[in-house]
C-alpha cells in the first residue's frame, strides 16, 4: 500500500512523501491509523528551526510529533481486532540491555527526533509499541499519554535513586508537565506535601489538587523541600535548578526533566555541600506506557485532572491545517494543542 508521511522540510514547512509498504511485511508489525495526535514542545523546536542548524541539518525531513493514539486496522497475526483504540510508543529499541532501559540506549530510534514520527496516513509499528486504552478515555486526553509517561517514568527513576524521607516534595514549572508530574507525586504519594513553583498566577489556580503554590519571586525564604522535580526547561531551567539546589533539605533528590537548548550553569558547589543526588530523566519505553495506563485504571479521576489541559483542538484535514495547528499551539499559553487527524 502507498502510505503518505507528511514530513517538516524546513521550519514552518511540510512536504507530502509517498512510501510504499508491504502488507506482507512482517507478522509482528501492526497497522495503526491515527486518530488524535498531540503537540510537544520539542515538535515547536524543530517546527520553528530553534533545535538548533546542526540538529535540524541532521534530522530534517521528518514527520513531527511523537504524542499520539490511533485504532488498529490491520494485524497480520489477528491478535487485535480492528477499531481497538491504542497508545503508539515512540521509542524503537534495536537491542536489549539487562541494565539500561531502552529509553537510555543510544541505538534506540525515536520517532520525531531523526526517525518519522506519527504524522503520517497509517503508523507500521512492531507489535510491542502499542498499548491498549481503557474503555471510554476521552481520546483528547489519550493523545498526550506519551507526555504523562515521561513524568511515570521520572518518578520511578526518582523512586530507585532518592532517599527514603518523602514529607514533601517540590515542582517547579506551571504548564504541562509541572502539572502531570505534581498530579502523579499526588496520587503515588498521599501522605506527602506536594508544592508548585511557577511565573503566572492564573496558571498556578489549576494546580487545586496540590498543597501550595508560589510565584518563583515570592518564595519564603524557609520553605524547604525533600525533593525537587524541574519541569522547565529552555532559559528558566537555570533558575529553577538554582532555586531547587536552594530550597533542597541535604541529601535530597532534583529530577530534571526540562530540555535545554543550551548548557545551564548551576551551582555545583552548594550540589556538592548538600550531597544532593541530581536526576536526568528523558522519554519513556513500553513498560512506563503499560504503568501509565494501570495508573489510569487504577486512579480514573486522574483523567478528569488531565482534561484541564486540553487546549487547542484542531481539526486537520490539509497540511495548510497542520501549520494552523503549529500555529496556534505557539500563541497558546496553557495546555495542550490536539489534532483530530482526519487528513
Ligand atoms: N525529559 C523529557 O523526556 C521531556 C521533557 N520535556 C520538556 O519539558 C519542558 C516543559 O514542557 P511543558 O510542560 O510541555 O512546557 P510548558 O511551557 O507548558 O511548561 C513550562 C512552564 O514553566 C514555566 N516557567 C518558566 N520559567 C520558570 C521558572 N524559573 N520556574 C518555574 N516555572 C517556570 C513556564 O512559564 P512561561 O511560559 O510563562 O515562561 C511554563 O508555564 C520542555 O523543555 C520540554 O521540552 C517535555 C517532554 C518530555
Ligand atoms: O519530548 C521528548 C520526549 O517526549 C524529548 O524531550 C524529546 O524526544 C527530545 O528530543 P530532541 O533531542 O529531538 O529534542
Ligand atoms: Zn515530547
């Protein structure tokens, strides 16, 4: 069949590429169409050309965006009925390893970064890189299950690396992933404190199911935190490091999670004094898709959270509306930008 993949060429420009592939393929890939595809702030890097002249040299042309749910509409083996509603996992290991996680080995693809990601007529994908929906999931918030996996997988790096004493923990950022990750430390932790750390107040009034929330110029001065997550990123990672390194009890735990452009100076000697523990956390495999849809199961009101972050919803049907999507998504200032994929 002749699939079409509509892949950024240069910032803010999209080209249709037509591939051939063979139904006849392989018994262990799936055929997906998607249906709900979501916006992540490293797509806007590429799609804006700030991902730097190396990188975009590298890795253009590309189909963006690796957020996104689809049905299946074809299984070689017969194993899934076609209509199920999927999750696609955009990570593709091309080996095993007993110790690093699939996320972490350099040999893995990741669609949308060098690899075509889901903006595409139909998704091959090796059977292991979908996973199963619950039954009546808003779709508009399914779309951003690969985002609510970073934070899954995060957290259960931060569970195996930090020390035991869990009182209260602290998250700085105030949009997508600041929210996913305080709601999560919410739910797997009920005994502990959970504080958010943002620019914008009407932001922060989202944030109801915490225990406090602070302007990042207005922070008492001796508040104190367990652990800190930062879920910044670009130019107010530095800061929000910085004030983590600065509010940390010693010995506590700082999962980064925000990307940076550029290197960030923090202050390695006050890491170094507290004995703080400093954890990288980048994307996700299989297994946090899996823990993320048992967490959904296991704790449905979590979605109706989730759904405050619904922003932009996009209808595209041309790829004039894949750049009104783009487009649209950089003016917005909270949530996140879904399109219903029906191109
Ligand atoms: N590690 C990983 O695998 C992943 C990382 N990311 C990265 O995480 C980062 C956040 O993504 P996302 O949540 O979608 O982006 P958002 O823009 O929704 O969130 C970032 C928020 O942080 C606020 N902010 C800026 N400076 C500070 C500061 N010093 N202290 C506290 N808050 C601050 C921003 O406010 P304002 O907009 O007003 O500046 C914004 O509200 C990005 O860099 C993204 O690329 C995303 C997915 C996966
Ligand atoms: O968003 C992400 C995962 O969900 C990662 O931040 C993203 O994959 C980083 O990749 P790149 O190097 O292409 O910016
Ligand atoms: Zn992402």
């Amino acid at each position: 069949m002749i699939n079409q993949v509509y892949r950024l060429v240069s910032p803010r420009q999209f080209e249709v590429t037509y591939k051939d592939r063979s139904l006849k393929h392989d018994e262990d890939f799936v055929v997906i169409r998607p249906t709900h595809l979501s916006i992540c702030a490293a797509d806007q890097r590429y799609y804006t050309g700030t991902r730097g002249v190396e990188a975009m040299a590298k890795k253009l042309p590309m189909a963006l965006v690796h957020e996104g749910i689809g049905k299946v509409v074809y299984d070689p083996k017969g194993e899934l009925s076609s209509g199920t509603q999927v999750v696609m996992v955009p990570n593709t290991p091309t080996e095993q390893d007993e110790v690093i996680a699939e996320n972490y080995l350099r040999s893995s693809k990741f669609r949308s970064s060098g690899y075509d990601g889901f903006m595409q007529d139909y998704v091959f994908l090796s059977r292991d890189r979908i996973v199963p929906l619950p039954e009546n999931v808003n779709p508009r918030v399914a779309a951003f299950t690969e985002l609510i996996t970073i934070s899954t997988h995060a957290i259960a790096r931060f569970e195996r690396k930090s020390h035991s004493r869990r009182s209260n923990f602290g998250v700085w950022g105030d949009g997508n992933l600041g929210f996913i990750t305080s709601l999560i430390l919410k739910k797997k932790y009920p005994g502990s404190k959970v504080f958010v750390f943002g620019k914008t107040e009407y932001k922060l009034d989202n944030f109801t199911f915490v225990d406090g929330v602070y302007q990042i110029d207005k922070i008492p001065e001796n508040l104190l935190i367990d652990h800190g997550f930062e879920c910044v990123g670009g130019q107010g990672s530095q800061l929000a490091i910085n004030q983590i390194i600065d509010h940390i009890h010693p010995e506590g735990a700082i999962s980064i999670l925000g990307v940076s452009e550029y290197p960030v100076e923090i202050n390695t000697r006050m890491v170094l004094e507290k004995g703080i523990t400093v954890i990288g956390s980048s994307r996700s495999g299989r297994e946090d898709f899996v823990q993320t849809v048992e967490l959904m199961k296991q704790f449905p009101d979590i979605l109706e959270y989730f759904g405050i972050l619904v922003g932009q919803v996009c209808e595209v049907k041309t790829v004039q509306d894949i750049i009104q999507a783009f487009e649209k998504d950089l003016t917005s200032s909270w949530g996140k930008t879904v399109m219903e994929w029906h191109i």
